[in-house]
C-alpha cells in the first residue's frame, strides 16, 4: 500500500462532500478492515444512516473540518480507480491517457535496450523514442 483515501459520513440533509459514493467502490480492500468496519458502525453508517464516500487523497481540502473522515490506505491502483471515479469523464478521460502514458514511459528503457540490440543506431533510436516536453498552457 502505497497511497491513501479519506472515507467520510456525510448526513442526510448535509452538503455532500467532494468524492465518489462508497457504493460504487465495492473492491477497495480498506472495506474488509476491522478498523473501517468500527468506524463506519460508530457514525451509524454500517446500517445506512449515513452516506459514506471515498476521497482522493488530492483532494482532502475540499472536505469541510466537521466532516467526519477516515484516512485509509490503498493500493496505486485503487488510488487510480478513485481519482476517476469522482472525476467528471472529460477529466476521467485525460486521467487514464497519462496513466496509460506513464505505464509506456516506465518500458520504455527496455524498449530502447530491445533497438540497441538489434542494431539500430543511437539517432534513429532517438529520433523515434524521443519523448517531447510538455507543453506550457
């Protein structure tokens, strides 16, 4: 476990809170926790008195102070799978390109091991592995 989450109770009748309902994160690992289980059952969430949603952990400063909240931790994956849970699709969309762009960054150097041996030769392997800069705006 690499990252976190926040759980939070949001009441009937309260604002709702930045994040994605619970409900619809069903595979976390954090819900089979003793801890959670305790947590939940003490804010009468456990029986549904409460709405209960998961927060990326970038985003803890948008949940208000009397907010109940429990830091859990989960995986790289599930942290994934959270952020674009409570994004809206455009950027759910964006999300998951530059995951899927990192992921080829991380082969990357195999790749370019993979061309040197094959003889290519360090321009033309440049010329095609060469990885751009961002842009500015």
């Amino acid at each position: 476990m690499s990252d976190s989450a926040l759980l939070v109770i949001v009441q009937p009748g309260q604002d709702a809170a930045p994040g994605v309902d619970a409900r619809r994160l069903p595979e976390l690992e954090c819900w089979d926790t003793a801890a959670v289980h305790g947590w939940l059952d003490a804010f009468g969430a456990e029986d549904g008195e409460a709405l209960v949603r998961v927060v990326p952990a970038d985003e803890a400063d948008l949940v208000p102070e009397a907010v109940p909240r429990l830091e859990v931790p989960v995986t790289e994956q599930e942290a994934e799978v959270i952020a674009r849970a409570a994004a809206t699709p455009a950027v759910a969309e964006a999300q998951a390109e530059l995951a899927a762009f990192r992921r080829t960054l991380a082969e990357r150097p195999a790749m370019i091991r993979r061309a040197e041996a094959a003889g290519l030769s360090p321009a033309r392997i440049e010329r095609y592995a060469a990885v751009p800069e961002p842009s500015a705006g």
